[in-house]
C-alpha cells in the first residue's frame, strides 16, 4: 500500500514542483505560465503543500487570502499526469478546505481555474459564477468558481454555539454551587444567633448579586 503525505512546501521542492507543469503544459496550462509559478513559488505563497506518493512529489496546490482573510482561493493545483484518476487531486483539494474551515475569519473559499479543469472543481461542491474569455492565454478561459459549503459552515457555527452553551452551563453551575455554600452558612448563623438582621441582608444581596453577574455573562 502507497503512503500518501500532504506536507508544507520547502525551498527545495522548487524543481520538481516547476516539472510538474512542464508535464501538464500545454494540456491544462499554457506555456507562459511556468514563469507565473515560478514567480508565485519565490514571492507570493501563503500557505503552500505538495503531496508525496511513491516517495516523491506528485502534486501540489496552494492558498492564498484576501487582505481581511475572509475569502481564501485555491491556487495552483497541478497533479503529475501519470498519478491522474487516483483520487489524489481530490485529497489535495480536501487537505487545504479543511485547513480553511479551521480559521475563524474565513467567510468564503473560491478558485480561479479553466474550461480544462473546472468539472473536477464542480464535482467538489464548487459552483461557476464568471466565464473570461482567453485570460490566463489564448484559448484558456477563466472559470471563477465558490465553493458552496453551507452545511459545512453551519456546522462550525454549531460547535461555537455548544461551546457558548457549555461555559454558561458551567458557569451557572459554579454560581449555583457558591450561593448554596452561602444559604447554608447564612442558616447555620441564624440558627446559632451569631448572624444579626443587618448581615442577613448582606449575605442575601451576594447571592443575588452572583446570579445577575452570572446570567450578565452569558448574555454577552
């Protein structure tokens, strides 16, 4: 069985990430867009992977964020033609989804491909919102896509959500628990006529100020 390893793109990785478009060009890239991924590898990476099989690099794909970080687009992907109709693509594509669902500030996930490569996006749960024509080269369209992940981001609004739910719940528990530690000495004092009317009074507005700075907590 082959391991499959997603890691961070290194320095070294140059060359061979650079062959993998040789190997796709002029199928799915044209030939001026070696020097735009070499320029991209040397100044514009954000967050870049390759993925290993068989022990060496066959594929790779980046991402990279609006200034507000609340969209992040799907760049660069290039799979080795011959490592094609593996799933490894899809692997590739799912690794980097899941890096961006972790992070708060991202609203919307999108990618810029082509007329070649835009049904594998399609069938990933992208959706076609703009054609241009010839814009990375003559005869290579650009398809600008969004991934439509509502569940998934309903999702991520549940688990915020519990985790509100979970700390007023504890914290409603821990107030619960000081203010009957508190009604149980206000009883023994009584009782033993060591607590006079006046810090009767006292003790009682504690307790009802414990309840109101809790129930102010988890209104917020």
């Amino acid at each position: 069985m082959n391991l499959i390893t997603i890691r961070e793109y290194e320095l070294n990785d140059k060359d061979e990430v650079l062959n993998l478009i040789r190997l796709n060009t002029p199928e799915y890239f044209a030939v001026d867009e070696e020097k735009d991924l070499k320029r991209y590898l040397e100044n514009e990476i954000e967050l870049y992977y390759v993925l290993i099989y068989d022990e060496k690099i066959v594929g790779c794909g980046g991402v990279n964020f609006t200034d507000d970080k609340t969209i992040g687009k799907i760049s660069w992907d290039i799979i080795h033609p011959d490592y094609q109709g593996k799933s490894l693509g899809t692997k590739l594509l799912k690794h980097r989804i899941d890096k961006l669902h972790s992070i708060d500030s991202v609203q919307k996930i999108t990618v810029r491909t082509s007329q070649v490569a835009y049904k594998f996006y399609e069938k990933q749960g992208f959706e076609l919102f703009e054609i241009k024509k010839d814009y990375w080269a003559d005869g290579f369209d650009m398809y600008n896509m969004e991934y439509k992940d509502s569940e998934n981001r309903l999702n991520k609004t549940n688990v915020k959500l519990q985790n509100v739910v979970r700390t007023a719940l504890r914290l409603f528990e821990q107030q619960e628990n000081k203010a009957t530690m508190l009604v149980n000495e206000l009883k023994a004092g009584e009782k033993s006529g060591i607590i006079s009317n006046f810090d009767r009074e006292k003790a009682l507005n504690k307790i009802l100020h414990q309840s109101m700075d809790v129930e102010e907590r988890t209104n917020k």
